[in-house]
C-alpha cells in the first residue's frame, strides 16, 4: 500500500526565540491547516494510506475536520512524551511501516530529530519553526503533490531526492549526536532554553551548508561564502571573542542581527574531525542547546555525506510536468472525484 | 545565562524552601492542625522560583489560590505565612484571611488570590500605575491554566498589550483546572498560542526546569522594563498533590503523576549544580539542614502566636 508519513511537531515555533528576537508565535491551528491541504495534494498522487505521529494536540485528526479525502489515514502506534523523542521514533517507525516519505513540519530541530530516526525514508521538511534552513517555505497543497509522487514512485528517485550532508558530533571519538544545519561550540554549563543567541560564547561554529540569504547561525558562513545543500564539504569559522578578524554581520534568528569576528575560516571535508577545544561546554545543534561535553572528555565535529533523503520539490514537480503527470484528460482527475462520479 | 553561582545557589534554596513549606502544610493539614483549605505547589516550585529571580522588591506580583510558592519567591516573610495560615492573630491578615489573601506590598505581593483569573486585572492595575509613574518597575501575573479560560485574564491580555504594559504573564500549566483535563476545557494546547491573538510575544518552557523559565522570564522583564510591552510565558509542569488537600484525585492516574515526578525539578537543578562545581554534596546537604531550622522557627511562632480576640472580629472590615 502507499504509504505517506505525516509528522507534525506541536511543539515547534514557540521557544524563546519570540522573546529575545522576534520569531512569530506558530499556532498549531496553523499547522493543522498545512496539514489539511497537504493531505488534498497528497490525496491527488495515488497515495492509498497516511500515518502520523500522534500529538496531545491531534493535528491530523483535526485536519480531518472538515475534509473528506480518500485515503487511510492511521496514527502511528507509539507513546507520546512530548519531546523530540517522539519526532525520533515515529521517523523510525515509519520506515518500518514502508513509508515512501516523511512529510516533517517543524523547523530545523524538528527535521534533525526526523534525521535521527531514518536516513533512507525521503524526508520533505515543511517550515514551522523559527531558524528555517532545512525546511522550507512553500504551500503544502503543493508540498503534498510532490510528496505523494515521491511515496508512490511514479518519478525516478534519482530526479526527486538528493542525498544531504549532515554533522556528526563525536564524543570521546564516538558519534553522539547530529546536526543537518550547524553546530555552534556554546561555552556555557546550563542548556536552559536551548536557544543560541549570545554570539560572545559561541568560539567555533561549523555548518553543512551557507547561504547569503540564510538565517541562523549558517547565515554568518554565508556571509563569506556559498555552500549548495548537499555539496560535499563544509565550513568550520573560528570566531574571536572580541574584536580581530573579519567582522560580519548577519541575521542569526527573525529580526536580530549580530556582528561576530571571524578568525579563521576553514573548509570541512568529508570525514576530518575538527577538535574543539572547549571543556566543559555546550553544543548547540540546528540552533539548540543539545549535546553537554563534561570536564574531560573529547568532543569534536566531523562532516558526513551520508545525510537524510531529502524531497527537492522543485525538481520533483519540474520532472512531474515534464512527465505530464497532471497534463490531458486522463490526470486532471483524483481517486476522489473518480469515486463520487461512479 | 548570565547567572552567578551565588544566585544558582538562593535560586535552590528557595526551591527547596518552598517544598519544605509544602510539605510540612501537607501533614498539618492531614492532622488537623490548620483551619481552612490549602492548595499546595509541590512539583511546580520551578516556576516561581525561576520567575521570581529576575524581580526586585519594588517589582510586583500578583497570585493564585496556589500561592505559597510565588509569596516565598518573592520573599514572603515564612512566619507571618505561617501564622496566617494557622489562623493566628500575627499572620500576614492578622489570621482572618488564611492561605489565599496573604498579601505583602512592601515586597510587590499584592496578594494570593481566591477567585481564579482575578490576577489578571490587578497586574494590569499594577502594570499602568508603573507607566504612569515611569518607575521602571515590572509586574508578573502568575495563573493557571483554568484561569486562562477565564474572562478577566484574556480581558488582561488585550488591554496590557493594548497599554503596551509592563507585565509578564507567566502561565503555570499544570495540565487540570480543579479536576477537569486541558484537554476537556481547552480548544488549544498551548496556552502561548493565545499571544498572537493579543500582539504579544508567547513562548512555552519546560516549567520544571528552573532555568529555562528563568532565562525566558528574564528575557520577558527586560523588554517589560525597555517599555517594549508585555509577554506570556507558558510553563508546563505538574502539581503532585490534589487540587487542594484532601482532593481525591481520581480524575488522574498514578502512572501520569510517576512520570511527573520523575521530573521533579529540585533534584534535576540540584544534579546540574554539583555537576558543574556550583555546589558541592555537603553544601545541599548544610542548605537544607538550614532551611529546616528556619522552617521550625516559623513553626514555633506561629504555634505560640495567640488567636484573634473576638473584638477584632470587624476590625478592617471595608464594605
């Protein structure tokens, strides 16, 4: 049966960064009207069932309100625990269910925990969070089309889905944890809000990806350089705690800009550990406090080809109508109108 | 986090100072040693804890029905609370008020408060009286989440937004409004997503860890004292005991209040301390042998402390 997954995190687009920035509130209301039209697209493809994380909110069964689509649509068996944890176990078990692809809404947190849990499922990122880079911004009516083609393989997979590159946070030369975006070495004790934003404690910053129109943290790289999602090398900068080196400025979260000093900037090849060299500390991962490094022992970051699957919606709905998919008599119509003129 | 090891540590202390407060309510209560209803904040003493340390005294609070844990973060004097509490004439109401009217202006206190959602429009009051005064000074309306719901609080919202107030709508989400579930009461599940409604920042924090509802409550305080406006801080967190003492609680199950427990927030705090050298295993073991010696002497004054005369029975009566 084809198999869309649907996660939909009720947590994303409410930390702190409304309040030391200016991060819109991102209502689950909001979401569940994404959802409501993702589920027309993919209605649209010949996807036959969807599963979803369950969440205390209810999101897809909310979306469902007020729509009829002809489609099985199943929470996924699981504890909830609202945490990343669930986002991390539902990608998994999806893959397990044969999901052809991970719809996530989040921002970039919520897509790394996606990561976490599959790297063949092809995972399209929907942004609903706050520091945006991995996912991205676009009508999910549409997002559902291209998902749905995905899920049910009516497009060679090599012309949809593109391999991205991610950051592996080692501990004691072991991989503990991953970052799709970036990882920022944060000297501080306390993971608290999770948020970055004080750039005086962030000595190392080191990302998969830079883009002059970023935000976040990467868009600090971006600012000096330009490196394609999924390119095969990344960026390492060395900033200085005060003034010295090159100042730059960028837009490290909505609405708020800082000025750092870069010291050294070096390229990440595949596989090179770069030491860090701060203990104790914190390792900001997408932009959130995550991995703490206790007195003693050896962090580092190191770059990995062998990222997620990623849906290029772009490419997808590009080679859709290259294929006529949705062109002449016999594509203009879904199961669903099919099924009401019968 | 620009904390200092000195404010970690009062910020333990006064977690801890409110547990032993609770807790020592919880068996009088049982044995019948106070008058009246207490509604105890064993489980959420993050909350108050970490927002109350951004605050001075010339600050201001307002408070809840579940107010023992706010008043003790903002410095509330332990015996007078005790004594109130016992209904004794040394209390901080001269014993005629009990758990929910303790109130101390000198301190910012401006009064636990019996009517759920009444918070809401005195922190407003508090909020334009410091505009207008152009005193810099902030106010923390601290409520629950069967106050959301009400009225007065959204009424609060809009016009602090509105008057562009500085106010910190802190929102203790303990997940029941008496004895009935968010989710039968609530159309949302996040009580933050309400401040798009009203212009204003909404942010929802682990309520059980103390310095995540300190570093958005402070971030809060400052935009408040910039003149940049109010902001809601939802918490999530959990009460361990009933609604009030003697609450059956059989709209829950053991196992939600097991997994809450396990995220008790005093031992969480007390590990990331001494993991970090901020205190040591002998330094919590000499702040809580302090803490229950000041606890008895509250005890004891309270317990000494006469009754009220029955001539003072209209003795600041005002309607």
């Amino acid at each position: 049966m084809t198999t869309a997954a649907i996660l939909a995190n009720p947590a994303s687009g409410k930390d702190i960064r409304r309040l030391v920035a200016h991060g819109s509130v991102f209502d689950n209301q909001e979401k569940v009207r994404m959802v409501r039209r993702l589920l027309l697209g993919l209605a649209r493809t010949g996807v036959e069932r969807v599963i979803y994380m369950p969440d205390a909110y209810g999101i897809v069964p909310r979306a469902l309100n007020s729509i009829e689509v002809p489609l099985l649509v199943e929470a996924i068996e699981m504890p909830v625990a609202n945490s990343q944890e669930d986002t991390i176990r539902a990608a998994e078990i999806a893959e397990t269910l044969g999901a052809g692809v991970l719809v996530v809404l989040g921002g970039d947190g919520t897509s790394r925990a996606a990561a976490k849990g599959t790297r063949e499922v092809p995972i399209m990122a929907l942004s609903t969070g706050t520091n945006n880079v991995f996912p991205v911004m676009i009508e999910t009516t549409v997002a559902g089309l291209a998902a749905g083609l995905v899920a049910a393989n009516r497009l060679p997979r090599e012309a949809t889905c593109r391999r991205a590159c991610l950051l592996e946070i080692l501990m004691n030369d072991e991989p503990a944890d991953i970052a799709l975006v970036d990882a920022a070495v944060y000297t501080d004790l306390f993971v608290a809000s999770r948020a970055v934003w004080d750039m005086d404690k962030v000595p190392r910053l080191f990302m998969t990806r830079a883009a002059p129109e970023a935000i976040g943290l990467s868009a600090i790289g971006g600012q000096l350089t330009s490196i394609l999602p999924g390119e095969p090398r990344g960026l390492a900068l060395t900033l200085a705690a005060h003034n010295g080196g090159t100042p730059v400025t960028a837009a490290i979260a909505p609405g708020m800009f800082a000025t750092v000093h870069v010291q050294d900037m070096e390229t990440m090849l595949p596989g090179r550990v770069f030491a860090v060299e701060e203990s104790p500390c914190l390792i900001a991962v997408d932009g959130e406090r995550e991995v703490i490094v206790r007195r003693g022992q050896r962090a580092g970051v190191r770059l990995s080809t062998d990222g997620p699957l990623v849906v290029d919606i772009r490419a997808t709905m590009a080679r859709a109508r290259d294929a006529r998919l949705f062109t002449g008599p016999a594509n203009g119509k879904n199961n669903h109108e099919k099924r009401r003129g019968s | 986090m620009s904390l200092s090891k000195e404010k970690m540590v009062a910020m333990f202390k006064t977690m801890n100072r409110i547990r032993l407060f609770e807790t020592k309510l919880q068996e009088f209560f049982a044995a019948g040693r106070i008058p009246g209803f207490v509604h105890l904040y064993i489980g959420e003493e993050a909350v108050a804890t970490g927002a109350c340390a951004s605050l001075t005294d010339t600050d201001s609070i307002t408070s809840t029905h579940r107010g023992h844990g706010h008043l003790i973060a903002k410095g509330g004097n332990l015996k007078l609370m005790m004594a109130e509490i016992f209904g004794k004439s040394s209390g901080y109401c001269k014993g005629k008020g009990g758990s929910m009217h303790i109130a101390d202006f000198d301190l910012g206190i401006l009064g636990a408060n019996g009517i759920v959602g009444g918070g809401g429009p005195l922190a407003v009051g508090a909020g334009l009286a410091a505009k207008y005064r152009k005193t810099k000074d902030v106010t923390v309306c601290f409520f629950g989440d069967g106050a959301s719901n009400q009225g007065t609080t959204q009424e609060a919202l809009n016009l602090a937004s509105a008057w562009k107030l500085p106010v910190v709508f802190v929102n203790e989400n303990n997940g029941y409004g008496i004895s009935c579930p968010q989710c039968k009461s609530m159309a949302v599940t996040d009580i933050a997503d309400r401040a798009a409604a009203y212009d204003m920042p909404g942010v929802v924090v682990d309520g059980n860890d103390v310095l995540a509802v300190y570093e958005a409550v402070n971030e809060a305080v400052k935009r408040a004292r910039k003149g940049e406006g109010p902001s809601l801080i939802e918490c999530k967190t959990y009460r361990w005991r009933g609604h009030f003492e003697g609450d059956a609680c059989t709209y829950r199950c053991d196992e939600e209040l097991k997994e809450w427990i396990a995220k008790d927030p005093i031992p969480r705090f007390e590990e990331k301390l001494v993991e970090n050298g901020v205190l040591k295993a002998d330094g919590v073991a000499r702040i809580k042998a302090e803490l229950a010696a000041e606890l008895d002497e509250a005890i004891a004054f309270a317990e000494k402390s006469p009754l009220p005369e029955p001539s003072a029975l209209l003795d600041d009566v005002y309607a």
